[in-house]
C-alpha cells in the first residue's frame, strides 16, 4: 500500500472528530499508513475452515441459585436508619439531572 495522502488523513480525522494540526498530520499520515498495512496483511491470510472464537481461556459463566438468606437481611427500617432524608420508605437524594 502507498503512503496515504493528506486529504486521506484529514478525512480519517474527521470521521474521528479530531482536528489536527499542520505538523500532526505528516505524523499520523505515517503511523496511519502502518495500521492500514498491517489490517491489510491480516486481510490477505488464509481463515477458510479455522473456526470463529469467541473466547480463548474455556471458563464458562457460573451462576448460583439467587436464594434470600434473611438472617443476614436488613429490615427496610434498618436500612433506611441512617439515611439523611427518605420519603415514603426510599432514599431520598439530590437530583443529578439539571432542570
């Protein structure tokens, strides 16, 4: 592949929404050209019959039966007890959305 041009690094850039500098775009324009090659050269290889991975390492998820043990449960009294402001049994808490 050949260098890429500099109207092809500034198009790359601003589909990434990044305004680069003169002196940035020669820089980029180099390690772009790079990573085009590499991607390219892995375009070129030989997959037809190696299997998709999903995952390498052969651990499988592990789930536990969701049982309520309600010796180690806390009321709704007790959880609310130190609350600065409840309402209605909830925590009551600063809104983070602004109006």
């Amino acid at each position: 592949m050949s260098k890429l041009s500099k109207a092809q690094v500034i198009h790359v850039s601003q589909l990434a929404k990044l305004s680069l500098k003169e002196s940035e775009i020669e820089k980029f324009r180099s390690q772009l050209t790079r990573i085009f090659e590499y991607v390219d050269s892995i375009a070129k290889m030989k997959t037809q019959g190696v299997p998709e991975t999903n995952q390498v390492t052969g651990i499988t998820n592990r789930f536990r039966s969701d049982v309520v043990n309600r010796t180690t449960m806390l009321s709704q009294k007790e959880a609310l007890g130190n609350a600065k402001k409840t309402y209605k049994g909830y925590f009551l808490i600063k809104s983070i959305f602004g109006k």
